[in-house]
C-alpha cells in the first residue's frame, strides 16, 4: 500500500561531485545511492475517486499510545550509515532505542479540536557501526542471500573477526534517559493526515529573501517528517533535516533519519512489559536491493492534495486556520523496473551527484530525494 502526502523535501542546486572516504563504522563498499526507478502503469484496477476526509479525533486515537522503536541516521549523500551521538567516552554511536508516549490533550486555546502531544525519550548504543556483511549484501544475488541469512542475527561478527552483542531494549531503564524531542501537533498547516495513524508533518511559510552577506550566519534549518503505518501497530518515521542559506537560494539536505517503531499500549496504561519488542537495530539489518523492488506491484493509493485558487473562500480558510485537502484514492497495477547509473561506494571515489535520488537503506527502507 502506498500513501502520497502530497509534499516531499524538495532539493535543488548547483552540480555537485563528491569525492569521500569510507568511514570507520558506517559503511563501506555496497552501500547504494542510485537514479529513481522506473515506474509506470500497467492496469488501472480502481480508477481514482474521492475519500472522505479524515476525522481528527479518529487520526488521534490511531496515533495515541506508547511505541517503542530503534531508529538511525544516514548521510543523503551515500546512504551511509552515521554517528547518531557522541558517547561519554567521545566514542561514536551508530544505533538508538526510543520510547515515545503520545496522547490526545483538550486544546490549550480552548478550540473545538485536541492537539497530540509527543515525548520520545531515547538512549545510543552501537560503537561499532553497520555490520559489513549487510552492506557488502546489497551487492549479493539472490542465490547467495539465501545461503547468508545465518549473519541478519544480532549476535554478529564484524570485519575485524569480533563478535559483539548489542545490549537489549529491556536492559535500559527508560524513566532515566534523555528526552529526544517533545512537542504539540495539532490540526496546523504543514500537516497531512489518514485515519490510520500516517502523517506528513513539515513547514509551509519558509522564509526566502535576497542574498544578505550581513547575515551569512543565518542558515534556517527546517524538519519534514513522514510517517507510515504498517499493519496497525507498526510503522515507520523518516525525518529529513534540510537548511536554507542565502536567502533560500541554496537548499540542502543535512541528513536523514529513519525510525521503526511498534505500537505496545495504549498512553494511559503502564507497559506491557511481557510484550515481545522484536524490532533489531538498523545497523543490524541488511540493506534493501534493487531486484527486491522490480516487477509488477498491486498498489492500492491514497492521496491528498491541497486545493488553492479563488474558489475557495478565504474566509473559510482563515477560521478553520488550515488549507483544505482533496482526498482520492486509487488502486493500479505498477511495474518497476532498475533505476540507472546504481553507485556502490568503494574505498574513495568521486561521484557525481546530478542524477542520486534514491537511497537503499537497511531493513527494507528506501528514500527518495528530489
């Protein structure tokens, strides 16, 4: 099933060609950037037809509730897996857990509508970075996936011919750990959401003016956050962190973060803490392949898009403070076929950015930069 939010982090600029190094944890050869694949229609199953829009209080009871989750970071660039945190012991950190506790609260300026508010507490784990085996997996056929499955444990063996064992999820006590983020979302511009929990999340009004060298300081950073749920009590969060400089002129993504996360309780409940967590760290995760991703898919779509122009009543717009969304709906049979110009990164090599739009990440993810 595919959902468009109708916005996407858009990116634009000069050409670029990056030379880079392979880091010391994060990755090596086998990790893919690549051009967008090729998709096109074969059979429309479902021409498109309007939805009803969504109601709040049923987005909010979906999204409400404890969720535990795992969740990385990964450079636009290359795709390589990066340094999440700086450890106590100035060593670098490649994994974290997350607890997040999301409820619906009565509206502080007394609307009619409730706001969400959000409280992720996390910990870092993972000196050790992305298991080679994974990245070098990406490289692999089909054949010889089959025959390696023994190595997608979390007890795994690194380049150097160590074993190390990544502390449990249960073993860390929560109530003592740093706050990640806490903040409110309500019905605000910038937010798309279905009744199943999924949102796109990000500014509308971002601020864009002439080159001022006074201000070459001032470099605006802005978060757009996808989420999509899976099956009900599982779904996946991707954050792209992206600055403005010069005036607006310059756009660039810093990095992306990627979050998996399972729905545990409801918020007013203590945790289950009997519940099986079996989500494993990014950085112990094959990554996704190409092939996995061709031939013919049965997608079932749900769109929203704003609607803009003189008909609509400004009126209208400013007393409901938010852009009003056409909900459709579609279900087509698509085929996808390899993407062009596929980098696997070696030991140092120069690439040329022009044409990267997609990443393969680990664990069945993939993100597309436009």
């Amino acid at each position: 099933m595919e959902k468009e939010r109708g916005r996407s982090p858009k990116r634009r600029g000069k050409r670029r060609v990056v030379r880079r190094k392979r880091s010391e944890g994060g990755g090596g050869k086998g990790v893919l950037v690549s051009g967008a694949m090729l998709m096109e229609v074969e059979t429309v199953l479902q021409t498109q037809e309007p939805v009803i829009r969504p109601a709040w209080t049923t987005f909010s009871s979906s999204v409400s509730g404890i969720w535990k989750g795992v969740g990385a970071v990964f450079s636009p660039i290359n795709a390589e897996m990066e340094p999440i945190e700086i450890g106590s012991r100035d060593e670098h950190l490649y994994d974290c857990y997350t607890i997040s506790h999301i409820e619906a609260m009565p509206s502080y300026s007394g609307g009619p509508t409730s706001q969400i508010k959000r409280k992720i507490n996390w910990v870092t784990l993972n000196p050790y970075g992305e298991i080679p085996q994974h990245i070098r997996g990406s490289n692999r056929t089909k054949e010889e996936h089959e025959g390696g499955d023994a190595a997608s444990r979390k007890n795994d063996i690194d380049g150097s011919g160590k074993k190390h064992v990544l502390p449990e999820f249960e073993s860390f006590d929560f109530g003592r750990s740093d706050v990640m983020e806490e903040d409110v979302m309500g019905e605000e511009p910038g937010l798309v959401f279905f009744e199943d929990g999924s949102y796109s999340r990000g500014p509308v009004d971002i601020p864009v003016g002439e080159d001022d060298d006074s201000k070459y300081y001032l470099s605006p950073t802005f978060k757009f956050e996808q989420c999509l749920v899976k099956g009900c009590h599982k779904r996946l969060r991707i954050v792209h962190t992206i600055e403005f400089s010069n005036g607006g002129s310059s756009i660039q993504i810093m990095r992306v973060a990627v979050y998996e996360e399972q729905w545990v309780s409801p918020a007013n409940l203590p945790d289950p803490s009997d519940l099986e967590f079996d989500l494993k760290p990014f950085s112990q995760r094959k990554r996704t392949r190409p092939s996995e991703l061709t031939g013919s898919w049965k997608v079932f779509e749900v769109s929203s898009t704003p609607v803009f122009g003189e008909e609509i009543d400004q009126m209208a717009m400013e007393q409901n403070d938010s852009t009003p969304y056409v909900y459709l709906c579609t279900e087509t049979l698509k085929k996808r076929s390899l993407p062009g110009n596929p980098v696997y990164f070696g030991e140092e090599e120069m690439l040329d950015m022009q044409d990267v739009t997609m990443l393969w990440l680990p664990g069945g993810v993939t993100a597309m930069l436009m």
